[in-house]
C-alpha cells in the first residue's frame, strides 16, 4: 500500500512535459526519507507568470504526505481563485487554509501541523521575480555571487505571528540568472568525520562552486557531494541514514 502511495504521490507533483516546457534550464533533486515524502514541489503557470514551489511539510512519511497533498490541493485552488499574483499574498492565504482545514485554534496542547515554504513568481516577459518564504529562504546566484533573500521566521499554520503578513520580495532578474530553492533536508543532514551538520554555509560554497556546470551536472554533483558526505563513497570510516526528506531545486533564468 505504501508504494501504491507513493505513485498517488507522485501524480500530484509537476509532471516532467510541464516543467521542461516552463523551466527549459533546471533541475530537481528529490529524495524522500520513507517512500512518501513530507517535501513536495509545485509548479504552474498564470497570466504568462510562472509560479513555483518548494515545501517542507511537518513530519515526514504518511502523516508528511498527507501534509504534501494537501498543500498541492491549497495552492492550485488559491492561484485559480486569485487575480493579482502577489507571493505574500498567496502565503498569507495558503497560511489561513491550512489553518481552517486543520482546524488549528491555538490552544496549547494542540499539534503545530503545518509547513515552511519558499515561493516565486517569475515574469520572464519583464524579467521580474517576486519572492515570499515561511522559513525557507531563496538563494540567486548572479555572476559568481551568491544572494541570499531571507524568509519570513514564521510557518504556515498556527504560531503567534498569525495575524502577521509575509513579506513580499520584488527583485529585478537577468539573464543566466540561477534561483535556488530547497527545504532543510540536505544542510542538516549528519556526515563528516564528526558527525556534523552540513550546514548553510557548506551550500552555498557548493553552489556557487558548481554555478557554471549545466543543470543536470549540478545536480549530480549536489547528488555526489551529499553521498560523500553520509559516508557513502568510503571516505570517512562511518556512514549515516538519511535523516529527513530532501528537495534542492535549481533554476537558471
């Protein structure tokens, strides 16, 4: 039954036609934990703007694939429903969803069952991009500098700062341009001779170390570089599970 779930799963995200069509230059690396994956990624296309996603579900498994589905389903009907495209706007009411199909009241002993999230609207045509995160920042990689663009510390579902609108980022884009969105998968898995963290800072040197391979020869090298780092290669003398479901989405404009 779980990998008959795990095929449900999958028929949720993006198909492969829709993501070479809007996004000829990317790549996705995708790597549940257990069969199903609480991360999901998302993507559509409205008014001739391209609206993508990457998420981080609580939990991971079946309860984190639950949260996977539904978050899909919010978002679709939310873009559908919507007639200005404002990231913000889109988060605050993907926030308010969640929250009423969960019907999350605040009390102290209740579930915090929710997700973080990094979303984008890119308009090619004018080369604008708007950018809103819950706790997911996004990366912009522009001739061997790496940006980073901060989230917003709060989650989607219930927290104190629910009243508190997202940020909405407006950047100018270029061409060759690389947007980097992920979940927190990959910087916190364990490896190392020490048993450490990957950290951020790990990242983003790999990043801007592989900015001028091809699409598909970084995610091989993201692929490799977290292998040898769990131990999997031989190098270091122990070797480590995976901890969490992992997404790193890449995207040259």
């Amino acid at each position: 039954s779980i990998e008959y779930a795990k095929r449900i799963q999958t028929a949720t995200l993006p198909p492969d036609e829709l993501l070479k069509n809007l996004l000829p230059k990317h790549f996705i690396l995708y790597k549940p934990l257990q069969i199903v994956s609480g991360d999901f990624y998302w993507l559509t296309r409205k008014q001739e703007k391209i609206i993508v996603a990457v998420a981080d579900c609580t939990g991971h498994g079946v309860p984190g694939a639950f949260m996977s589905m539904l978050g899909s389903a919010l978002l679709n009907d939310i873009v559908s429903d919507m007639d200005a495209l404002q990231a913000n706007l889109m988060l605050n009411e993907l926030r308010d969803r969640v929250i009423m199909s969960l019907r999350q009241t605040g009390e102290a002993d209740e579930a915090r069952d929710g997700m973080d999230i990094s979303l984008c609207v890119i308009d090619k045509e004018n080369m604008q991009l708007q950018y809103a995160g819950a706790h997911n920042s996004l990366y912009i990689l522009r001739d061997g500098k790496l940006t980073e663009v901060k989230a917003d510390m709060m989650p989607i579902g219930i927290s104190p700062e629910t009243k508190r609108s997202f940020t909405n980022h407006q950047l100018a884009l270029r061409k060759d341009d690389t947007l980097y969105l992920f979940t927190d998968g990959y910087v916190d898995q364990f490896g190392g001779e020490r048993r450490k963290r990957f950290m951020t800072s790990r990242l983003k040197s790999l990043l801007v170390e592989i900015q001028d391979r091809s699409m598909s020869d970084q995610k091989a090298m993201l692929e490799s570089t977290l292998h040898e780092w769990m131990g999997l290669t031989g190098l270091y003398e122990k070797d480590y599970e995976q901890i969490d479901d992992i997404i790193v989405m890449g995207i040259k404009v």
